[in-house]
C-alpha cells in the first residue's frame, strides 16, 4: 500500500555470524562516505545504504556509480536509521564482509616481489592508530601488514573509517610472535627496519632500504618490544627538530615511510 516502507532493517546489529573460536564477526558495519566507497571497490560490501533523497548529492555520487558497476543493491534509508549506526555515517552506510587474515604460515609462504614492502605493527591496540597506520601502508605500497594477535587492535568498524578504507584492500597477517614472524621474513630476503626513537641512526642515514623491506613500528606507550628490537637489522629515529619529543606510532610511520621507504622505490620506477 502507499507509504508502507515495509519492515525496518537492524542496521547497526547485523553483524552477521562469527567465525568458530575467532572473536571477530564476519561482517560489520561501515559509515562515512570514503569507507563504503573503498568497500564497494574491494569487492566486500553487500549492501549500501544511503540517506532518503540524497542519492543526487554531488558526495554520493562516487559510492552510487561504484556500487552500480559492482552489482551491489543501494537501499535509501530514514536518517534516524542512518543515525543509529553512527553520527558519522555522512548519508551513507554499507555492511561489509571482512577480508580473511593471513597467518605465519601463509606469511612465511607468500611469493613475495623482489621489492616489496611489508609494515609490522608490534603491539598497536588503539583502533585509530590501526588504521591510520594501515592507511600510510597501503599509500606506500605496502604489500603485506603485519600485526599481533593479542593485545593489539583488531579489524573494526572504527578502525577501517580511521584507514578511509585501506583496511580492506591491504593483505593483513596477524601472528603470534612478532619476532618471530619477522625473522621468517628475514628468512625470505627482507631488511628489517625497527623505528626506535633512542637509535642513534637518523632515518635519513639508513642502510638498506632498498630490496624487500620490513618496517616495524612499536606500540604506542613502550615502543618495540625486547625481542622485537632485537630481531631487527638495524634501527633508525626520526630526528624532531620542534619542542615535542615524539610523533605518535601512525605518524611516525608515515614519517619514516614517506620520508626514506618511498623516495628510493620511487627513483627506480
């Protein structure tokens, strides 16, 4: 009959089922506008909400044609819908299935390019920080981002807004053993780079960068772990030349990635 928009979705409560003995589900609810787009182009979103009669926005647009092109069903929603999911949804919301991570056997039996590019977060347990990290990664060109499995931030709805999307496009690992994990990297032909903010090596005087690269960053409090530090090659501070004495673990790899990783890569293409 005229007007009956018939039952209302739950939005914000599917979650879908979750994997036997894993805590995380297999699918999640994403807001913001750069996030969904990001989803509908990695091939994982189902559906895409968007606001009632925002479909002609200029905003929208990008999310309405991606999800056009990929066969995914665009459904309008009430804004009270919308807004149950989050404040920050920006007119468009999309449930989204969550990539499969990697463990360390598939990491140590990745076929890895002879200039690859592989971030290790040891210990990184703020979702923020996860995914603004992620999101430098993937700008990078990383191949491959490695984190821990406990006492670390895991793949959230939270921390995939804070990549713009990055999270469900960049290959994930999450191991046990980080130092570990990095010695089978080093096993594999790569350099292991560990930011400490106490080396004595200035980032912009580091060996090795070229090759297959492996840069770790420590947690956002104690910085690399023992074991951590001691698996790395060689270790390199960023110089601060301001009155703050530190970036954050995020900013500081962006530091290190754009400021030394990135520039050498880029004279041999």
């Amino acid at each position: 009959m005229p007007g009956d928009r018939g039952p209302r979705r739950r939005v914000a409560d599917d979650r879908g089922p979750r994997r036997r003995g894993a805590s995380r589900p297999d699918a999640v609810v994403v807001t913001g506008r750069r996030p969904v787009l990001e989803a509908v182009r990695a091939g994982l979103a189902s559906q895409v909400l968007v606001a009632r009669g925002a479909r002609s926005t200029p905003g929208l647009r990008d999310v309405l044609e991606a999800a056009e092109a990929a066969g995914v069903p665009v459904v309008e929603a009430d804004r009270a819908e919308l807004d149950a999911t989050g404040s920050d949804h920006h007119g468009a919301v999309a449930r989204v299935r969550l990539p499969e991570t990697l463990g360390e056997r598939e990491l140590a039996e990745r076929a890895f390019g002879e200039d690859d590019l592989v971030v290790v977060l040891d210990g990184i347990e703020d979702p923020q920080n996860l995914g603004a990290s992620a999101r430098s990664a993937e700008a990078a060109g990383a191949a491959v981002l490695v984190t821990r499995v406990r006492r670390a931030a895991d793949v959230t709805p939270a921390a995939i807004r804070a990549s713009a999307g990055a999270l469900l496009h960049l290959p994930h690992a999450r191991v046990a053993n980080i130092a570990r994990a990095l010695e089978r990297l080093k096993d594999a032909g790569f350099t292991v780079v560990g930011l400490d903010e106490h080396a004595a090596t200035s980032v912009y005087d580091a060996p090795g960068l070229e090759g297959r690269i492996a840069v770790v960053v420590g947690s956002e409090g104690a910085g690399l772990a023992r074991l951590t530090r001691e698996a790395c090659d060689v270790l390199v501070s960023l110089p601060m030349r301001g009155r703050v004495g530190s970036l954050n673990a995020a900013s500081s790899l962006a530091a290190l990635l754009f400021a030394a990783v990135v520039p050498i890569r880029a004279r041999h293409d």
